[in-house]
C-alpha cells in the first residue's frame, strides 16, 4: 500500500485532515496503515543527496566509535546500558545505514529508524559536549526525524501535532478569537485583586511583546495571568499579538521543517507589526529554542538572529529581581531544600545557567544543585516529544528514573521547572514512581513571595 487514508507522505493542511486523525484514537488505524506504507525510496535518497551536507557527511564518517558519548545518554543509564542505546549506535544503525543502502530500505527498518528517532532520543544535545570529535547525534538524529517525516514514518501525536501548526499556527486547535477571549477573561478574572490589571493586545510600539506555549491558553490560563501580574507588578509597557502569539514548535519534534518555518515566521511578523522593543518567550525550554535559536534559519535571516532582541523567561525575571523592579519579602523565601531542572534547549543550548542560578538566589534560603547541573544537567526525560507519544509511553517511564535518582540525591522535594516539558516530565514522574516531590514554574513563587506596592493593591471600600 503505497498510501493510507490517515497515514501517508503527506503533511496536514486542512481542518477536515486534520480532525480525521484526531478521530483514529491512539492513532489505530494510523498505526495499521504505516505496518503497511511502501517507502519511496528514490525520494529518500534524492532528499539525502540534496541536504546531507558536508557538516553531517563528516560526523557520520570520523565517529570512532569510541563509546565516550555513552554515558552523556540518559536513555543508555536508564536501560541498563544497553549498546544499542549509545548515541553513536543509534546514529550509524539509522542514518549512517540509510546512507550507506543508498536509501534502499524498507518498512521494517523504517519502523526501527522511526522507534529510535522517537523513542531512544530526545535530541537534547547533551552527547555532543562529550564526543572527542564534536558530533552532536542530538542534530543528526532531528534530521533522521525529517527523513521519517517524508515518508510518513512519524508518530501519530506529532503527524497532529505538525498539522496544528499548519493549520492553527499552535500546537493546539486555538483560533485567534480563542485566544483574544482568554487574554480578555483572565485579566477580568484577576482584576479585583490586581486594580489595572490588563493583557493588552496588540498595543503598538511596547517594549515587551509576550509570547507563549500554547498548552497556557487551552490547559493553564492561570499562567498567563500571572505573567500578567509579574509585569504589572514590574510597570512594563508590554503586549501580547492577536496574530502570532505562540511560541512553541512540534513541527520542529515532528521532523517537519516547511511548518517549523511557517510557525515561526508568524512570530516574526508579530514583531515586525507591532514594532516592539524585546520579546519575551514564556517559562518553555523548547519554544525559546524553536523561536529564537533555530528559528532565524527557518526563516532565511542570514543575521542568524530574530527580528527584535528575544529573551526566555528566566532572563527578563532575573533582570526583574536585580534591578529592584520585582521586590522578595525575605520572609516569604523559600525555606525548605529546593532545586532547580536545567532545560536542555535554553541552558545546554542557549547558555542561560547563571541566571537561572541568579533567580535562585534571590528566592531560596536552601537551594540544592543536581549533580550533575547547568550545561551538564541530564534531560528531564521527556523532551522532543518524548511526552507525549502514547506508543512510547513505557520508554518515557524508564527514561525518567534518571532524573528521579538526581532530584533524589538533593535531598529536595520542591523542584522549580521553568519549562512546559521539564514540568510535564516530572509531574509524570511523580505520578510514576511516587517519590513525593512537587514540582512549580516561576511565576507563581515569585508572585507568592513578591513585596507589592501599595498602590497596587486592592483599596478597601469605606464602611
């Protein structure tokens, strides 16, 4: 069978496609129809010869086959350190294979290439930093998922997940109307307590234009609010797009590099609109990386930057607390051990580990590091969609004893998580393992333990 009916080589456009799969529940008959799905292997070969370039050539053929990058795995810990869980295996028994088969596979390997690409990486970058030569198998193996992704051999959560992003500019079916109502409800569902509260959308020339994950709007509203009250509480001039406004990109876990530059260009164009001074990325790793680190290639920027200056959370909170904008009662601090979950893609990746560490110190009496920490923080397990492939589920499970036993070793039962992921991983941690640790973003702490001006504060009505 050259082609199914839900699944095949060709992305999601439409509303109707779109809901079609949301109705195969667990993805079923998609699953069915892939046992079946024929590879058209002149196109995976012609796509190898026209984008394998001389970066990823060269890795595939210096690899030493060393074993150095084993332990950087935390999928090789996890599974009893299985050989074929090292990243360089995993790399050379899908990429390295299809290269040399000249693109000559079939279903079956697919189905091997598609369960390592999703289910034994993460893509979280850390195996580079211990490879002798440099080879990121975290890169190679984002670009064997873009292989899978032409032929159809993806899974189910993120063939939808791509076609949101196609079709709605978000990871969730969330129209501009949608979103415009959420900003308007939770700014009257805080105002008593926050006299001038506001979400201003669309404001022209703002210094801060606020973008965010998806998942806030549809699952945690609350989230956006508060981040309201936070630059409130700060007096920024800022603003949220009607157009524009989503950060995040499972087009870029879905290997899916033509809606990965749609969904990013639509941030862009919100920039350019409403002629901001900064943005500002939500409390999400991969949203930061999607928009701000990958995205200007995406988009055909030779600056290799964004639009306008772009910051995570963490940055413009930090900045918030040092400069005074942002007050901490040093009675509300947080007084039992705590430690904090390094995102791959804005600490590993982007770099952000002090003042990640510099918010700590202004909030925590105890603050505990993992061992290891920063740039050398093991992924929370779940990231690159690991979380959300229900196939995958017992794989994501395993995975996450590692983090468990290095949030264990710190003797800390509060974890702050400053990603959608990280916090999604180690709620499902919990949930798995029952360790009894809790786990809390940013913004409500600060918003706990933050001094609030009295001209902020609700005035009392007069007997």
């Amino acid at each position: 069978m050259p082609e199914g009916k839900l699944c095949n080589k060709t992305p999601i456009n439409t509303k109707e496609e779109l809901q079609a799969l949301l109705s195969d529940k667990s993805g079923k008959q998609y699953y069915e129809e892939m046992k079946h799905l024929d590879v058209d292997q002149e196109k995976l070969w012609g796509t190898i010869q026209k984008t394998l370039k001389s970066r990823l050539k060269t890795w595939l053929e210096i690899c030493a086959h060393c074993g150095l990058c084993s332990d950087s795995c935390f999928l090789y810990l996890a599974n009893n350190k299985d050989p074929k869980q090292v990243p360089s295996y995993k790399v050379q028994s899908t990429l390295g294979e299809i290269v040399r088969r000249k693109g000559k596979v079939d279903n079956d390997f697919m189905h091997y290439v598609m369960e390592t690409a999703w289910s034994k990486c993460t893509c979280c970058n850390r195996c580079g930093m211990y490879c002798p030569f440099g080879i990121d198998m975290g890169i190679m193996i984002s670009y064997v998922r873009g292989l899978c992704f032409g032929q159809g051999f993806v899974p189910w959560e993120m063939k939808i997940g791509s076609g949101m992003h196609r079709v709605y500019r978000a990871q969730m079916d969330i129209t501009t109307e949608d979103w415009v109502e959420t900003c308007e409800w939770m700014a009257e569902e805080y105002e008593e307590d926050w006299p001038g509260l506001e979400i201003p959308v669309d404001k022209q020339n703002a210094d801060i234009i606020y973008t965010v994950n998806a998942r806030e709007p549809k699952h945690y509203p609350e989230d956006l609010a508060e981040a309201a009250i936070l630059f409130h509480m700060a007096g920024e001039n800022w603003t949220v797009p009607s157009m524009g406004w989503e950060e995040t990109s499972l087009a870029m876990f879905a290997g899916d590099w033509e809606a990965c530059k749609l969904q990013v260009e639509s941030v862009y164009d919100a920039m350019k609109r409403l002629n901001a001074k900064k943005m500002v990325v939500t409390e999400c790793g991969h949203a930061y990386r999607a928009t701000v680190v990958e995205g200007p290639y995406w988009a055909g920027l030779e600056s290799g930057q964004t639009p306008i200056p772009s910051f995570h959370y963490v940055e413009w909170l930090a900045e918030a607390l040092r400069t005074g904008k942002i007050k901490i009662d040093p009675a509300k601090k947080i007084k039992e051990p705590v430690t904090y979950q390094d995102s791959c893609n804005y600490i590993r990746n982007a770099g952000l580990g002090d003042v990640a560490r510099e918010i700590m110190s202004y909030i925590a009496e105890d603050f505990r590091e993992m061992e290891p920490n920063r740039e050398h923080n093991f992924c929370c397990g779940g990231g690159g969609g690991f979380n959300g492939i229900g196939l995958y589920r017992e794989q994501r499970n395993t995975g996450l004893k590692v983090k468990r036993d290095q949030i264990l070793k710190t003797g800390a039962k509060l974890v702050v998580s400053p990603c959608h992921n990280c916090w999604d991983a180690i709620r499902d941690l919990e949930e798995v393992y029952k360790v009894g640790i809790r786990w809390s973003f940013l913004k409500p702490l600060i918003i706990e333990m933050a001094i609030v001006p009295e001209h902020l504060k609700p005035q009392e009505e007069e007997a």
